[in-house]
C-alpha cells in the first residue's frame, strides 16, 4: 500500500513540475469555455440590413424604424434601384435586403395586404434563416399591434411556449457541450501520455520489475488526474452558472457525482490509449484526431443526431460524450434526477469498466 501511495505522489509531482501539463489542464479549458460561451452563437445581433423603399410613406418608415430600433439589425443603407441588391450583397457587408412594394401603405388601407420581400444572402443559410425568422416576427408583431380592433371571423391564433430556455439562449446549449469536450479531451489526452511518457524518458523498465501489480499502476495513473479533472469541473460549472447565468435546476451532489463518473471514463480511455501508443506523440494524435471529431460531430452537441442517416445513428451510441450531455442537460436544464438518468448513467459505468479492463488487459501484455 504504502509503494501505490509513493507512486500517486511522484504522479502528482511530475504534473506540478511540468508547466505545459498544467496550463493544458487548467488554462485551456477555461478559454474555452469563454471562447464557446461569448462568441459562438446561433443567435443574431447587430445585423446589417439595407432597405429598398419603392413607397417612402409613413407606414414603411414606422416599419423600417421598428425593425432597425431592435437589437438584432442594425440599417446601414437605403438603395434606390434593384440593380443596386446584387452589388450591396457581394460586398459581404449586408446580411438582408428588405424591398417594400410600390404604395404599400394605400394597399394596406384598402386590400388589407401589401408585400414586404426579404432578400438573405443564404451563403450562411443558418443566418439566412434566423434573419428571416426575425423579420417576420418582427412585422407580424406591427400587424397585431396595428389591427387590435381587427377580427376576422375566423382567426387561429398559435401560440408557442419555449420551456428550460424561453429567451432561446445558445449558451444553454453550448456550455454542456463544451464541458463535456473539455473534460473529455483533456482528461484523455493527459493520461494517453502517462505510460508513453515512462517508455520514452526510460522509467517504464522501472516499472516492469517494480513490485507494483498493473492495476495499479493504472489507477495509480488516473487518481491525480481524477482530482485536477474535478476543480476543472467546478470551475466551469461555476462560470456557467456566474458569467453565462446558466441555471442548475437539479442537485448539484448528482451533477458532482455524474462529473466524476464521466471524468473517470475519459481518464480511464486515455489510459487505454496510452498502453497501446508507443510514443507521446502517437499517443497524443489518436486522443486528439481520434476523439474530438466523433466528440464533436456524434454527441448530438451541435447537431441532434435524431437528424443524422441510422448508421451514424448507431455509431453515436458507443460515444461517452453522447450519454453526459443529455445527463448534463437532464440535472442543469430540466431539473430531472437519477430516476429519469439512470439509463444514461449505467452506460457511462459500463464504459468505465471496460475501458478500465482493457487497459488492465493491454498492460498485462506488455509485460510479458
């Protein structure tokens, strides 16, 4: 016992002393999560739109004001002529072009109807749609407000309800998502190091004839990297919920507990990674290319995987990441305990032990 204790201790010195392994272990997922949480967004703000006026009456102009008195779009210019759409575009500067129609405020008054066209530049069709969505909240918010004594006679009149996130706030999606990368790239990417490391400074020999059985040198691994990974999951969550406002609807115990679970899984697939690289550089290729991708483009973070073709569907399922967001989201947005988590939760602990075994496994080998 007291030989396991030495060895998490000259672990815990080798991190310490190494700069580079703490900036990576502390410093990067912090601008990350500021990264993510303040610049990647899909919502809207300060959108430069142009304006074709054919009818320059008092209706447009309370149109155009409404539009350009919000936050979303800002009108950098009136253009006289269609001619004019085309170049304004190509310049990259206007997002949207909105062109009312010839007489738009005598049609309104006596057709009931007068055509506001809204032109988007769809080389983003994300922005393009979201500009569009926008517009025409906008203009149908002017024509409720306008017609309050107007009722047809018959009327349907929907009305939505955004439930965990009313305002719509992209940071409610992308902070689970970042944490989950975070601790999921970093955690693996610094233990897949851990046994390459010894074999290229030449302590793995040291190791091979040690006393110390491999399981624990496994987890003699992935202990000082369990309590690094946890202050690195409460500093996030801590900037979620103080920068970001992100809400913790549910127990914070089980969003502790759950942190960990998942924390022990990426340390215990680098660990993995680590007994079957033969180099740190090899090692950290396959925890880098190998993970952040299917991390990124499988976990459902960006894109809902309900959305993907069925085998992409049914790779998803073998990613860890995939199974912490949806607990993330479950505890942080909707306030739902182990009861509803526990599918999600028995996938995460089955995972760990494999990939514990494995390397336990992959290890034994090498000392042969």
């Amino acid at each position: 016992m007291k030989r396991f204790i030495g060895f998490i201790k000259k672990e815990f010195y080798h991190i310490f002393r190494d700069t580079r392994s703490l900036f990576i272990l502390f410093g990067m997922p912090i601008a990350q999560v500021m990264l993510f949480g303040f610049a990647i967004t899909n919502e809207i703000n300060n959108v430069n739109i142009a304006v074709f006026d054919k009818s320059k009456d008092a209706t447009t102009q309370e149109i155009i004001n409404k539009i350009t008195a919000s936050t979303y779009f800002s009108n950098q210019q009136f253009i006289t002529n269609e001619a004019e759409i085309e170049s304004v575009f190509k310049k990259g500067n206007i997002k949207a072009v909105l062109v009312f129609e010839k007489d738009f405020s005598e049609k309104l008054t006596k057709e009931n109807k007068a055509t506001v066209q809204i032109i988007t530049d769809a080389t983003d069709p994300n922005t393009a749609n979201t500009v569009n969505n926008y517009v025409s909240s906008i203009l149908q918010k002017y024509q409720q407000e306008t017609n309050k004594n107007i009722k047809p006679v018959y009327q349907i009149t929907p009305e939505s309800r955004m439930v965990y996130n009313a305002e719509l706030k992209s940071v409610f999606m992308f902070v689970p998502g970042v944490m989950t990368i975070i601790l999921m790239l970093v955690s693996a990417m610094m233990t897949s190091i851990s046994i390459t490391r010894e074999k290229e400074l030449g302590t793995m020999e040291i190791l091979l004839v040690s006393p110390i059985k491999p399981f624990q040198v496994i987890i003699g691994k992935v202990v000082p990297y369990i309590f690094l990974s946890v202050i690195n999951a409460i500093v996030i969550v801590l900037l979620s919920i103080f920068i970001f406002g992100i809400p913790v609807q549910g127990s914070l115990f089980l969003l502790g507990i759950q942190s960990v679970l998942f924390i022990i899984n990426a340390l215990s697939l680098g660990i993995l990674i680590s007994t079957i690289s033969k180099t740190q550089q090899t090692a950290m290729m396959i925890s880098l290319m190998g993970l952040m991708l299917p991390v990124i483009l499988l976990s459902g973070f960006i894109f809902p995987i309900s959305s993907m073709p069925v085998p992409l569907q049914i790779i998803s399922h073998v990613i860890p990441a995939k199974w912490f967001i949806i607990i993330l989201k479950g505890i942080m947005l909707k306030g739902v305990g182990i009861t509803i988590l526990w599918k999600e939760t028995l996938i995460l602990v089955a995972m760990t032990v494999f990939f514990i075994v494995l390397s336990i496994k992959k290890y034994k080998i090498r000392l042969e």
